[in-house]
C-alpha cells in the first residue's frame, strides 16, 4: 500500500503523473512565471487542477485538507509552528505549478514538512517523517500502524518520499526562500502600548488562517502583518495609536483601502 488518501482510490502518485518519468527540469506551469505573487484571477485561472477537471470549491477544500494535515503532523514532530507555516507555503506552490489530479497532495504535504523542517533549521529523521504520516494518513485503520513496521512497505514509503523530494524541489526550481509575517507581526505589536498580548495573539491566530488559502501567494509577508494587526484591532474593539503625524500602517507601505481588502480576503 503506498500512502493512499482516504478520498481516493489512488495509490500514492497517480497513473498519469509526471513523476512516473524521470522529472525534466522543465516544469509544466502554465501561464504563471517565475515570481511567487500573482492576483488571486491569474491564480484561479491558471489552475493545472481546473485544466484536469477540478472546479474551485474542490481544489479550495484539497488546499485546506493538506494544511490541516501538515498542522497535525507537525504538532507530532514537535516542529516548531514556523516549519509547519514553511511546509504549507512550499504546498501552496507546488500547486500552484501543478495539478492536483496527478500528484497525490498528502504524499507532496510529507515531503514538503521533510524539506521545511531542513530549511528551517530544525531536521526531523526521515524515518520519523514516514512512519508519522502514514499512521496520521491511515488514522482509520487500526492495522496501519503495524503494517508501516514492515520493512517492505516502509522501504516503499521512503522511497517515493525521496522521489517526491526531487520532484518538488524541481517544481520550486530549488527556491526555498520564504518569509513569514510573524516576525514583523512581533515587531509591530511592540510598538504599540495598548493591549499588546491580547492583539498579538488575535493577530498571530488570522495570520495562521489565512495559511490555509493562497493568501502567500498574493502578498507580500508584510502586508499579511498588517492585514492581521488591522483585523485583531478591529474584532478587540482596541484603537491603534497613530503618532503625531505618522499612522501606524503607514510603516508596512500600505492604503486603508487595501487594508480593508487584504482583512477581507483574511477572513474569507
């Protein structure tokens, strides 16, 4: 059994799937070029996943089923919540060049927690990494467990983690640069003097939902920050200080106007 979704009778990498040739180093990504942000129109409509047969409801709720898989799994490996925001980020572009319909999304989820927990600096053993998320994978099957002991099926579990391996970073052509809206949130909070751990955690909380949509492809870290920090203030009822002449959001070189925008796409 290679790691098979629970809604799916595909085993692992689906029939068609490029990884059943040897991955060129061209990657299939339709109109989107070389830049990580793009509208949420060109992403929509330049899904690979829509060209397969996979409308929009669909493919928002496989992106949600993957991240809340990746939360899960990373609390297991006890990475801390920026390598599980990593291994998302690296999900959301894998997607972003490649259909759903030919690589199964839990098995690219793994592979992408592999290579954030490397990036980030904080390593998990591949056999923890395998034996992890099959058992979170096949939660409903109480013989699951047992049978990833195996060294048959584990050995075929490793494998097709290390091919994944190569077929994502080929499809991130080897950036595995991200930035997160954390630290800037930290920072700006600090500065205020009202209701700081009230408004960092409301903040904190918005920004980890807004993970789990293309929200990372569409903009840059800090304007997520600021969308958030607007967002927390606005659902505590707390007035944000604007010093003198200069307004607090001033400094994350955004309108009021596309605050209001982001804080919508936030909550949606």
């Amino acid at each position: 059994d290679i790691m098979q979704t629970s809604d799916s009778s595909h085993h692992g990498i689906v029939e068609n799937s490029p990884y059943r040739t040897p991955y060129g180093r061209h990657v299939e990504s339709g109109n989107l070029g070389g830049s990580w942000y793009f509208s949420r129109k060109e992403i929509e409509e330049n899904s690979l996943s829509r060209k397969d047969g996979i409308d929009l409801k669909k493919e928002s709720y496989l992106r949600k089923s993957y991240c809340t898989f990746l939360q899960d799994f990373g609390m297991r490996l006890k990475v801390p919540q920026v390598t599980i925001a990593t291994a998302i980020v690296f999900c959301h572009r894998f997607f972003l060049r490649q259909s759903h319909a030919k690589n199964d999304r839990l098995t690219i989820a793994t592979v992408c927690m592999f290579l954030a927990g490397k990036v980030e600096e904080t390593p998990r053993p591949l056999k923890d990494v395998v034996l992890i998320s099959y058992e979170i994978i096949h939660k409903k099957d109480p013989a699951a467990v047992a049978r990833i002991k195996q060294k048959e099926v584990y050995e075929q579990q490793k494998e097709l983690i290390l091919i994944g391996e190569r077929a994502v970073l080929i499809t991130l052509g080897f950036d595995l640069n991200v930035h997160h809206p954390y630290k800037p949130l930290v920072e700006a909070i600090k500065k205020f003097k009202v209701a700081q751990n009230a408004l960092a955690q409301v903040a904190w909380n918005f920004v980890n939902d807004g993970l789990r949509t293309s929200l990372c492809l569409q903009f840059k870290p800090n304007h997520i920050t600021a969308g958030a920090i607007f967002l927390a203030a606005k659902f505590l009822k707390v007035k944000l200080p604007s010093d003198g002449e200069k307004v607090w959001w001033q400094e994350f070189d955004v309108t009021p106007r596309q605050l209001e925008g982001w804080s919508l796409d936030l909550i949606q």
